[in-house]
C-alpha cells in the first residue's frame, strides 16, 4: 500500500543515544553523513557487518502480504502500490542498520555539506544505471524531487521535505540542494527519497495510478503479477551497484513473489503449509498457539525472538477529533477506563506484551516522572506564550493509562471512575445509554480492517457498554480502509506511529496543525495545538543530543495529556516464523528489524 511505502521514509531514522556533540562534516566531502558520533565504515568498505558477503545468489523466497495492490505508482496519494516496490529503486544514500543514524553513499559516491550548514551537494556514482542502461543523471534526481514536491503528488512529501529551499544541477554528476533555515538532519533525509527515471516519469501523470511497472535502477525489477494478488520480482543480474559496500552480501534472492491473502490468519496457514517462507508474526495468539506442530518440533520449522534495540512508539485506539462526539478531551479520558489492558494480556495475548505509556517508549525519550531542567524550562515557556494550549496537568502529574489487576473489580472500580469524570462534565445516562450535554447519545464506529483485532475491540466496546456507550465495531476490506483513513473518514482507528531513538521531521506527519488539513497525513486524530507544532520545530533544529531529548520529552508528555489514544501494548522484539532452509547472517541488524534481503538459500535446498 502506498501508505506502507511512504512509511518506509517516516520511520528509518536510528540515533546515537551517547555523544551530544555534532559529527557532521561541514566543508569537506565524505563518503557518510553521521549526525553523532563516527561512521563504522571507512570509504570503499567491503560490505555490512550484518552482511555475508560469500552468501549464495539463487533460489527464491515466498512472502504473504494483505491488502493488495492496483498501482506502482509510489508517488501518488491515489492507489494501493504493492509490497517490496522499493526494490525497484536506489535512493542516494543507504541507512547502516548496526549504527546510530548513519547515512553512507548509494546513487551518491559522496557527499559535500556545506561550511555553513545550508546546502549538500550530492555526487553521483559514475557506475549507476537505469534497467535500460542509461546512466543515472542529476536531472533525474531533480526531476524527482520536484514531482514529489508538485501539488499532483501525495502532499505528505511537501510536509517531509518541507525544508528544501531551492535546488539545481551543480556539475556533470553532481546537484545540491538549498536549506529555508537550519535543519541538521535533512540532508540525511534527502538521501532517503527512491528516485525515478526523468525518461520514464515525464510520461506519466504523478498523481495517477498505473499498472505499467517504472523503470528501476534497483537491484529487482517487476516480473509477472497479477494485479492484487500476486507479484514477482526478479533479481537483476547486472545490477550497476552489486559489488558496493551497501549491496554485497544483500539481494540474493533471484525470485522475491509477494503473494496476497484475505487476512493474517490465512498467512499463518500459508506458511504452515509451505506455500510462504517467512513471516513477521504480530499476533501473541498465533505466536503461542498456531505454529505448533512436527515440522516446529522436529526443526523444519523455526520461530525465533530476536530482541529489538528500538523505540516501540505508540499503539492504540486512535480518536478522530475532527468528529463532534470526540471533540472534548474528558469524553476521551474517560473511554480509555474501559479498556482493559491486563485482563487482556492474560486472556487474549498470553501475557507477551508491556503497557504502553509513551509515544517514544522503550527509550531515553519517553516522558517519566514531572518535567524537570531543560523540559520544564521549555514547557514553562510555551505556558506564557499559549496559556491555553498546554494542559496543566503537564505539571502536577505523571501520565499514566488507566490501571487494574484483571478483575472485574477493579473493571467495576474503572468504570465508576470513568462515570464520575463524565456526569461532573454534564453527561447523562437515560434507559441505559450516555448522552452529551446536548442531548446526543454518544456512540461510534471502530474501524478495523484486520479481523484479528476484533477479538480485542469486542470486549472493550462490551465494557463500554456498563458506560451507556455504543461503539460499533466495523472490518472493511484494506483498499476501503486506506481510502477511509486518506480522507479521515472514521471515527477511531487503531493506529500506531513508529519512532526513532532521535525523531525530527517525521514528526511534522504525525502531529502538526498543517498535517491535520492534509489529507493522507498520520495526523489521524486531527490534532491542532499551537505548543505541538512549536515542539515539534524544536525538534527539527536541535543542535545537540541534550537539548533533542528535552524537546522530545516535552513532545511526549504534551500528547500524552491531549488522550489522543486509548494505549495498547508493545513487545520489545521481532517474532519470526520461517522454514529451515535459508542462510542467515551470524548477526542481525542492531538497529532495524530482521531482513530477509540478507539471507540465502542454503546449499542443496530446493529453490
């Protein structure tokens, strides 16, 4: 789906948690940009630490995927793209999954940030070729840039690279772009974007769908599909970029098919059959339960924990604001009582997951306790400049999400509680249902597009109930839902919004004033504070590792106050589920989650 491909340019930030000081190389061309610290690998590196340079090349690998495809187009706010597109495509610069947000050299053979910080030049690598053999030029770079930042393409990429100022070719092989202000981590994020062919694109409508595959410089071009359901993607052989440092090692797959089914539980039994190879599994119930077996007992089978060195971000049962019946926050608070988070974990996810509190949880970022140093500084100050836009309880308080022990006392005791805060605020309960101050009964739909969350959403819309609420729970089919949610179609989601141990403009997305008049931005709950967006800009411009940990606890403590959500639950590691016939690096990414695009099929294994 296209909202997965642009997730991939939102959520592959991974920072330093040490040095506060700057390590970006200003006036002199480098084959890295590092925000902190120092890059790992030296120019001309050989491959990636997690990479086996020696793997075997051949064989194919089968995915499940849900939800489909009817376009490649990327670029467009129209259309569902399918899994693994990004394949198809080099960016300029390439993410080291073991360090601490640093980016080296793909399309790009090295990089020139300038003294003053407010322009990078780009240069572009003499091998890089299009499929067709015609090299990769700094037209195409522009040309991409400014398609994606047109009023035709999806409006997230004008928000995310928002900071672009101007940009030009700047030699044979080299362009640079200008910065509007300081912002020390868009010339890593200009590094990210997947970048097209000028010969191929200029013929197409950027804001349209289409199912004719684009010209790729990648290491996978598009074989046979068949629109929503299944698509193949064949290695390229030739590929300009096979013996860098970033690729050697990576791609060895001749064959990666994406193959659709109708929902998870589906996929699981697909892999228990054969007929996929791998899965990421998200379900606490299918990863207790459903792999059981002789193939798990006797080997064949492998599931595997891989701790993950991550930020978990937040997940939960997402409220529209736009809709009347959300619009106060006391209506909000007093809904999450009857979400029962450790009943749950008992009886549904076989007690694998912790509460979540925190939109950067499972990290240094995540707000504990009241403010205090630079955070209370930065707070205090925003509190005498919007008075209004900061709830006091910043603080007195330390958030938390509603408590219980699993009981249905202490459910009885959450709900009272839930009650008294809505009757104080003018509510009433007549024949059984809840009504606002104006009389409207207070009801809503929940909608999902995963029937596997229906066994969570069940009891909690049965809690909501005791409260005199109705919650509707509706599952549509992936394209209804993605359109749904471009459109803020809904009244509440589960949603969720990755993070990264150092965020910056991603953050824009998820939660500014112009993201929630944007259609097809992650600003779902439709949140429009003055003190966010501020936060938020801090961010962006922090000049050292001290002041971006206040700016982001700060961040994180003003959202936790706004009851944006209903907090759900996270698990601090990959669960992966795959036939025992692949090569595996001895190490995985520290900073990322397993990729297959670094296995193998093993020696005398069928391919």
């Amino acid at each position: 789906m296209t909202l997965s491909f642009l997730s991939v340019l939102l959520l592959t930030f991974a920072f330093t948690l040490m040095s506060p000081a700057s390590a970006l190389v200003y006036g002199k061309r480098t084959h890295a940009l590092v925000l902190y610290g120092e890059a790992k690998h030296k120019k001309d590196f050989s491959h990636f630490t997690y990479a086996n340079p020696k793997a075997r090349k051949g064989g194919k690998i089968v995915l499940g995927t849900q939800g489909g495809f009817d376009s490649f187009n990327p670029y467009s706010l129209k259309g569902r793209t399918p899994s693994g597109l990004g394949l198809l495509f080099d960016s300029l610069l390439e993410s080291g999954g073991d360090e601490d947000f640093t980016r080296y050299g793909r399309l790009a053979s090295s990089m020139l940030l300038s003294a003053s910080g407010d322009s990078i030049t780009f240069y572009l690598n003499p091998k890089a070729r299009w499929h067709d053999g015609k090299p990769v030029t700094p037209e195409d770079v522009l040309f991409s840039f400014r398609s994606v930042l047109s009023e035709s393409a999806n409006p997230i990429y004008r928000q995310y690279y928002a900071g672009i100022k101007d940009m030009e070719k700047s030699g044979e092989r080299a362009v640079t772009f200008h910065f509007a202000k300081g912002n020390r981590e868009l010339p890593l994020i200009i590094g990210e974007l997947p970048i097209m062919a000028e010969h191929d694109w200029k013929q197409r409508d950027i804001a349209a769908t289409t199912l004719d595959p684009p010209l790729g410089s990648g290491p996978y071009r598009i074989g046979d599909f068949e629109a929503g359901k299944t698509l193949r993607y064949q290695r390229v052989e030739d590929y300009w970029g096979k013996d860098e440092g970033f690729a050697r090692g990576a791609y060895n797959f001749d064959e990666i098919r994406y193959d659709n089914y109708l929902d998870a539980n589906v996929i699981v039994e697909a892999l228990k059959a054969g007929k996929i190879d791998f899965r990421n599994e998200n379900s606490s119930k299918a990863w207790a339960v459903s792999y059981e077996g002789d193939s798990l007992k006797e080997g064949r089978l492998i599931k595997r924990l891989v701790p993950l060195n991550l930020p978990q971000g937040m997940q939960g049962y997402a409220f529209n604001m736009r809709r009347d019946i959300f619009e106060h926050s006391i209506v909000r608070e007093a809904i999450a009582y009857a979400f029962d988070f450790t009943w749950s974990n008992k009886t549904l996810f076989y007690g694998q997951y912790k509460r979540t509190r925190s939109y950067f949880d499972n990290s240094v970022l995540a707000a504990r306790g009241l403010p205090e140093g630079g955070e209370l500084a930065l707070l205090n100050g925003y509190r005498e400049k919007f008075p209004d836009a900061i709830p006091s309880r910043v603080f007195t308080e330390s958030y938390n999400p509603p408590q219980s022990d699993g009981t249905q006392q202490s459910l009885r005791r959450n709900l009272q509680h839930a009650d008294e805060l809505l009757r104080r605020s003018g509510y009433k309960t007549q024949d059984g249902k809840l009504f606002s101050p104006q009389g409207k009964p207070i009801m809503f739909e929940l909608l999902l597009f995963d029937p596997l969350q229906e066994r969570i959403a069940l009891p909690f819309a049965k809690n909501l109930k005791r409260l005199g609420i109705t919650m509707q729970v509706r599952t549509v089919d992936a394209a209804q839902y993605v359109a749904r949610l471009e459109k803020f179609d809904f009244d509440m989601i589960v949603s969720s919004w990755g993070q990264s141990i150092s965020p910056g403009n991603e953050q824009r997305v998820l939660w500014t004033t112009q993201a929630a008049q944007t259609p097809g931005s992650r600003n779902y709950a439709g949140l429009e504070n003055k003190v966010v967006d501020a936060l938020v800009e801090n961010i962006i411009v922090a000049r050292d590792r001290k002041s971006l940990n206040s700016s982001v606890r700060a961040l994180d403590r003003v959202l936790q106050w706004q009851f944006l959500v209903v907090p759900h639950f996270h698990i601090a590691s990959a669960r992966i589920v795959y036939w025992n016939r692949f090569g595996i690096p001895k190490k995985f990414p520290t900073k990322a989650t397993p990729n297959v695009l670094y296995w193998w099929i093993k020696a005398g294994d069928a391919s």
